[in-house]
C-alpha cells in the first residue's frame, strides 16, 4: 500500500507527522468576478540591512480618512442564541447542548455532531466534522483500492486571478442590497509544499458525485447569502484547496472560499480578521463556516493620514527581509476575529509579489508596523 498524504490549510488540525501541506489558488469561476487569492500579513521581520525596494509609484497622499468606531456586543447567552437564530434559524432546540468554553471567551452549541461557537466579539464558527470524515473515508478508500477513475488532468494547478491594476475592485456595490457576487492564507510560490520541498506532479482522481471548484464556489456564495449574507460592499479575497495524496495520485480534500468588504471603496485586510470564510467538500456540503462582519457605528472621527513615503520609509527602517514592492494603497485593517476592536484602522498596504497577494501594513495614523 501506498503512503497516504494529506494537503490541508492552516484552519484544520494536523493529525499526524507524515502529513504533507500543499496550498493551491483556484481559478474565477466567473471572469467577472474579482479575487484576492492569497493573503499574507507579515509576523516575521527579520535579521540584518533592509532591503526593500519600490517597483511602483507611491500613491498621492490622502490628508483624512474616517476612524469608525466599532460597535462591541453585549454578550451574553441572549446574545449567542440571537445571533445562532439570525445566521441558522431554528437550529436550536430544546436537543442542543450548551457549554460555556474553558477560555470564557465563547460560548459552544452541540447537536447531532455540530458545533456552533459564538465568541464575544460575535464570530460565529460551524463545524460540522461529519460532512469532511464522510469525503475522507471515500478518498482514502479511493487511493488505497485505485477505485477513482483519473481525471483529463495530470497535475494538481496553482494559479492567482488577483488584479495587478484594480486588486480589491467590489464585485457588486449595491446600495439599495445587502449582496452582492463575491483567511486569507499563506500563498506558496510555484508548486512548493509548506515545508519548502517541490511538489510531485500526481494524476488528479475524480469520485463519482465530488463536484468541480465553480460548483463549489456558487453553492458556498448561496451558502453565506442564506446564512447572515453579504455587506454592501463585498470581494472574495482568497480561494484555494487542500488535498490527499499518495505518490502517484490526488484527490481534492476541500475548497476554501474566503469573502472580505470594503468601508468608503477601501479594502479591510488583516490577519484572520473579520469576515465569511467557509470550508466546503468536493461533495458540496460545508464543513466549517466562519463569519464575522462586525457593526460598524455611524460615530466617526475624521483623522489625519500620513502619507505613503513617509510610511514607506518607516517600512525600510523596520523591515529586515529582501521584498520588493509592486503596489501600494492605503485601507482599513481589521484585528484576529478572536480580538476585540473599537475603531477602524488606516493602513498603507505595501504588496511584495507580482499578483499583489502578499502584503505588509503600517498604521497611518500612528506610523507604526503591525506585525
């Protein structure tokens, strides 16, 4: 038999040493929708002389921007149920289990192998493990016994769709509608595994009933629009998938779709911050949902902006790490969705890659890096 490997993304657990990680970007679906891919916020700065260099023009300065303030929920168990009622109505029932978390920081709902976790900055996270061991138990059987017949392609693909002249660009902005058409990951170059070593081409297996990425990506956007919906102004910032493998074949574990928005035309970025994030098997059903579009008040302070030289000065000075910056353009940046938050934060965005999928941000208001 085979050796058994299996690409999962930084959401789900590693269950064993032998496991190999492989992030792949997914094509549009629909070319008229606009996608971030990947996403990286920089934690690591480096040791030694910077040397950043700039591989664009930096943008005119912009002298205010608005802080909005954060509107931060009472929480409590009213709370949690209201917020289960709003995204999944009538999924409580006098059948679900409650439970306080170890960490008192949420509140976890079980029934009949879901999970509903309400965190007290209003994240809602589903789990419903059964839908993924379902498709694992099939694609393991698949590569073990060779019951899958072979797709037309030879190779798992890695592409980027994210624009280089208009990256953030909102799919639909209606004002008049709360929808519109659509963790932002690590995004490895080429076909490199997370540990750094090559990937080995294998022949791609298909099952009977796993469905194609732009069937996973329309069920996931009707998903999230009957699940707590869209903001006005929304773009899918990251799509990629996971997959098993042994040497010779592969078989996608699971697509992830990740939808960020926009506040005043400006994208919000951040490290795992707000937003709908959802994991979906090849048989279409949802193995995890993440949202968090947190309620922005109509308080606001107007507040002076730095402009990008100087911002991208202090990024020299702080930065240690060989980069090369191909765009710049300022934003909101959006905390952990696991961290409180009470005002919106400018931010120069400065992307490092070809695509504009990776990036670093400074605070313009305060000139500070985040890390």
């Amino acid at each position: 038999m085979k050796p058994i490997r299996i690409g999962m993304l930084v959401c789900v657990i590693l269950i064993s040493a032998v496991i190999s990680i492989h992030y792949n970007s997914i094509n549009r679906p629909d070319q008229t929708r606009n996608e971030i891919d990947t996403i990286e916020n920089i934690t690591s700065l480096g040791n030694g002389t910077s040397n950043i260099t700039l591989n664009t023009t930096l943008p005119e300065g912009i002298d205010k921007m608005k802080a909005y303030e954060i509107v931060a929920p009472i929480y409590n168990l009213s709370y949690c149920k209201e917020v289960i009622e709003k995204t999944y109505p009538n999924w409580l029932d006098n059948g679900t289990d409650i439970q306080e978390a170890k960490d008192n920081n949420s509140t976890l709902f079980l029934k009949n192998g879901e999970t509903i976790r309400i965190r007290k900055n209003g994240c809602l996270e589903y789990t419903n493990k059964m839908a993924q061991e379902k498709w694992d138990k099939l694609a393991m059987a698949a590569l073990e016994e060779g019951s899958a017949s072979p797709s037309n392609n030879n190779s798992i693909n890695s592409s980027s769709g994210r624009s280089g002249d208009n990256s953030t660009d909102i799919i639909k902005n209606d004002d008049n509608s709360t929808e519109g058409d659509g963790s932002q990951s690590e995004n490895n170059a080429g076909n490199e595994s997370l540990s750094g070593s090559t990937k080995i081409n294998r022949t791609e297996k298909k099952l009977d009933g796993q469905i194609s990425k732009d069937e996973a990506y329309n069920k996931t956007f009707e998903y999230i629009k009957s699940h707590g919906g869209f903001p006005k102004a929304y773009f899918l910032s990251s799509s990629v998938w996971g997959e098993i493998s042994n040497d010779d074949f592969s078989i996608v574990r699971s697509y992830v779709f990740h939808f960020d928005r926009k506040i005043d035309g400006y994208p919000m970025v951040g490290r795992n911050g707000e937003g709908a994030n959802a994991i979906i098997t090849p048989l279409g059903e949802i193995y995890i949902y993440r949202v968090l579009w947190r309620e922005i008040s109509d308080s606001f302070k107007n507040v002076s902006v730095n402009n990008a030289s100087v911002a991208f000065g202090l990024l020299k000075e702080k930065v240690h790490i060989n980069r090369t910056i191909s765009k710049v353009e300022v934003g909101y940046y959006s905390n952990k969705y696991s961290e409180p938050q009470e005002n919106l934060m400018p931010v120069w965005i400065f992307y490092y890659n070809e695509k504009c999928t990776q990036y670093m941000c400074v605070d313009a208001v305060e000139l500070k890096f985040i890390d």
